[in-house]
C-alpha cells in the first residue's frame, strides 16, 4: 500500500460518516445507473461497508453478476481496483424487479435481506421523460413502496434514504420548499390505476393525471414521494432531492460520466457541431451539481438520518447551487464553448456554435435553418449514393430531447435549503474534507473546463493525444463555417434586394 492509501486510512478512522458505515450491511437499489456507480465506488473505497446487496434486474443476454462486471469495468474503478484489489469480497448482486410484485425476490434473498440489512438506499428509477406512464408508476412508485414494505421488515435497520430529484415538485413554479406537497392522485391510486386499466387508456389518461407535470418521470417521483410520507412512517427514512446532476468534480476522477441524457448530451452535440440552436432562457439559473458532491450529500443524509428517532417528522434535503453562487444557462454554454474551442473534438463534424432562444417562433425557424436544411442536403447526398438517409431521423431525436428538456431550461425555481445547510455545518472537519458538497464554494469556471475535458475523453471517447490534431482540424471548421456564413447571408441579402427591385 502506498503512502498515500495509508494517510486516507488514518483520516477516515476519525470520520464519523466513515464510522457509520463501516462493516455495515448495505441495500442499493439503481446500481447500474450513472448516480449508482459512482455510490457504490465511493462506498468501497473510503466507507469500507462489510457488504453491499445490489438489486440488479436481469436481462435477456446479462445475468446480475454480468451486468456488475460492465460496472465495474469502468474507469472510474481503476482508483479502488488499485487501492482495494479485494474489493469484489463486499459485493453481493441479488436478481430482482422494481416494477413485478415482491420485487420478484427468491424466498432466500428476501430472507437474507431482511435479517442483515441496515441501511438502504433506494436510487432505482426509471428516468426517462416520456417513459409510459404505466410503466414510471410500476418502477417509480409501486416499486418504492415495495421497497418499503420491506424495509418495514428488516431487522437491523437503520437508515433508509430515497433518492428522489428537486423537479418533483416543478408544478410549484416560484419556490421548492423542503417539505411534502399535496399530489393530484395518491400513490395507491395510481398503482391502482396503472394495474387495472389498460395501457393505452393510462397514456390517453396521462397528461390530465398529470396536470401541471411536464412529464411522467418529475410527477411518477412527486407521487412516490406520497408513498414515503405514507408507508415511511416509523422507519428511519429521508428524502434526497439533487437538481441536475451531472459529471464529477474531483472524485474518483475528474469530468466523469456515461450519461448522455439531458444537458450533458445536449453539451457534446454542440461541441461536435450537430446542436446548433438550443430552446433555453440563458438568463435562467443552470442548476447543475457535480456527481460527487452529490454523492457525498446523500452519505452525510445517510449517517445523519440515523441519528432520528424514527417517530420524527420525515426529513428532506434539496441540494441545489447556493443563491451566492449561481449561474445561468447563458453563463454555462459560454464556459463550455471556451473550453470547447481550447480541446475541440477530433470527431466533430463542424465548428463549436450554439444559439440560445426563448422564442418558440424563432426557435422553430433557426432549427429548420441550422437543423433541418443542412440535414436534408446530407440524407439527399446520402439517397443518391444508394445509402440509409439518417441525419434528418437524428435531429428529430435531438429536437425531442430539447423538448423535453425545453421545461426546466426556461423556468427558474428558488429551492429552500436550510436542512442541507444545517447538514453540511455539522459536520466535523474530517467529513468535510472526506465528503465536500458545500456549492458556496464551487468554482463553477474549473468544474466546468473539467466538465467539458471529461466529456471529451469518456463520452466523446478522444484522449489528449488528439488535441494537436483536432485543433488544426477546427481552423479548417472555422473558415468553412464563416464562408457558409457569408454565403448564406449574401443570398439572403440578394433575394430580399431582387424582392424590393420589384416593387422599384
């Protein structure tokens, strides 16, 4: 072990977080997520759990245990796998399904679980925004109250956290308080529903269900929130509200993730020349974290919650950027097209320029300028080389995504955080250190230069070698986009000048 494996040792042994968790039996739902990866790393690495039980759903080609192989494969393991080659030993996977009845548990696992566990962090979710609405309930809502049901059964118990999002409450459209809000259809309801009627009916039913809900994942998250308020009671449970979580800071690595969806995806589309023009407020507030200051968060919840007598009222935890440390999208994309510019992509197809509109007028007409009409010269080109017409199918997904996107991109909220803030001050010096997420001090211009380099190498998929190419290659971009500037705004000019001469 280096020197450095054994000074990480001395300082974890004075953290009380570290203490909480270690040697403990731990139930982790959402392991193969984005989020739940980089718990699970965090977990192993510095809180040393005696076991982690992870529900994994099995697929038709990957086994649980294959499925935490493709976990574990990922670069951000490298750091334990070094630390910790034995680390393998505190992994547990457990064949299971949120949305089918008993979690679709053997007798054995379930027996197992409810004897040892005693802490469970339940993150499983389905993400998607225009997910069904039959399936968001049975993953989102029923599976939670499952979940509960059997924490109520557990022995050892004690902590439960629910990993929920900030946006569950977005119908409440000025500020987000850290309290329960009233949901137009209780959770036994909607399971109810969901079960009983048939699935084209609920999606013809969905947007009235709904109501001021911009999609099924925030509002199946709002109604699951319900089932905790409701079957929660007398177990040690908090909720974790995170607003848009996106790539690490520091720890493991910096820049990491392998999630392409929402603003992340959004971002590289435009460093790769494809997003050209994004629906979005750029006076708005982008409220961004970093996975792990996020992760540290929902650890500090985890050790604190245990602390609460079980007959207390719930508690909840927003964490979003501080109102002292704030930017906005406009703030964001310019920090990023910096970066972007600096390392460009050597794949990229064209130069680094993205708009921002509010309009929705202006949004359509610049898309079918910047989007639609270069993508229909490509697929023409295409046909006639006897090839699959595609970038006209792949700009009707990335106007989908901003769609969906579009909702929190143009509205702002004001999320209470007094429970996060008394979180993080107490805290001693030691878990400060070990588990930072005081967004106060967030030096958002180098996160965001890490974001984008992390983007770059893990989701771009280009090392640091190509730079020196990819930049000789961007000057080339640059001059054909202002000679298409210059082009296209020279035939604009013409057309509108033979159009006055008519009327001369």
């Amino acid at each position: 072990m280096t020197s450095e494996v054994h000074q990480m040792k001395d300082v974890t042994e004075e953290s009380e977080i570290c203490n909480f968790y270690r040697n403990k039996h731990i139930l982790l739902t959402g392991a193969t997520g984005f989020f739940g990866k980089l718990l699970i790393e965090k977990l192993l690495r510095v809180c040393k759990p005696k076991m982690i039980y992870l529900i994994i759903r099995s697929k038709k080609s990957s086994e649980p245990h294959k499925r935490l192989q493709s976990i574990i494969d990922n670069p951000i393991f490298d750091r334990l796998k070094n630390e910790n080659p034995n680390f393998m030993d505190h992994i547990s996977t457990v064949s299971g399904d949120l949305s089918q009845p008993e979690l679709d548990l053997l007798p054995s696992d379930r027996d197992v679980l409810i004897e040892n566990v005693q802490i469970v962090m339940h993150g499983a979710a389905t993400v998607k925004f225009d997910e069904k609405l039959s399936l968001a309930t049975k993953i989102n809502v029923k599976g939670t109250k499952l979940i509960l049901e059997l924490c109520h059964k557990m022995t050892k118990l004690e902590s439960v956290i629910h990993l929920s999002t900030a946006f569950s409450n977005c119908n409440q459209l000025k500020e987000i308080k850290e309290k329960f809000y009233e949901t137009p259809i209780s959770s036994d309801n909607l399971i109810h529903l969901s079960d009983s009627v048939k699935e084209e009916q609920l999606e013809l039913m969905s947007p009235h269900l709904r109501n001021k809900w911009p999609n099924t994942y925030v509002f199946t998250k709002a109604v699951a929130e319900e089932a905790i308020s409701k079957y929660g009671k007398g177990l040690p449970i908090a909720i974790f509200r995170p607003v848009i979580v996106i790539s690490t800071k520091s720890d493991p690595i910096p820049g990491w993730s392998d999630n392409l969806y929402g603003p992340q995806g959004l971002t590289l589309g435009t460093g790769a020349g494809i997003v050209r023009v994004v629906r979005c407020d750029p006076n708005s507030v982008a409220e961004v974290v970093p996975a792990d200051y996020a992760v540290n968060c929902l650890l500090a919840v985890g050790y604190k919650t245990s602390s609460i007598k079980s007959n207390h009222d719930i508690q909840i935890y927003n964490f979003s950027n501080d109102p002292s440390n704030k930017i906005t999208w406009g703030e964001y994309v310019k920090i990023c097209d910096q970066r972007g510019q600096e390392v460009p992509l050597a794949m990229a197809l064209w130069y680094c320029s993205c708009i921002l509109i509010k309009s929705s007028f202006g949004f359509f007409l610049l898309t079918s300028i910047l989007h639609n009409l270069p993508a229909l010269i490509v697929d023409t080109g295409l046909f006639l080389m006897n090839k699959k017409p595609r970038a006209m199918n792949i700009y009707r997904k990335i106007h989908k995504l901003e769609d969906l996107l579009s909702f929190f991109a143009m509205n702002q909220w004001d999320f209470e955080r007094d429970n996060t803030k008394t979180l993080w001050k107490s805290l001693s010096e030691t878990d400060k250190q070990l588990f930072p997420f005081d967004m106060k001090s967030l030096d958002f211009n180098s996160y965001l230069n890490s974001y984008v380099d992390g983007m770059r190498l893990y989701l771009g998929k280009d090392d640091v070698s190509t730079i020196p190419r990819a930049r000789r290659i961007n000057k080339l971009r640059y001059v054909a986009h202002r000679s298409v500037q210059l082009i296209f705004s020279s035939s604009v000019i013409w057309c509108l000048w033979r159009i006055f001469s008519l009327f001369i």
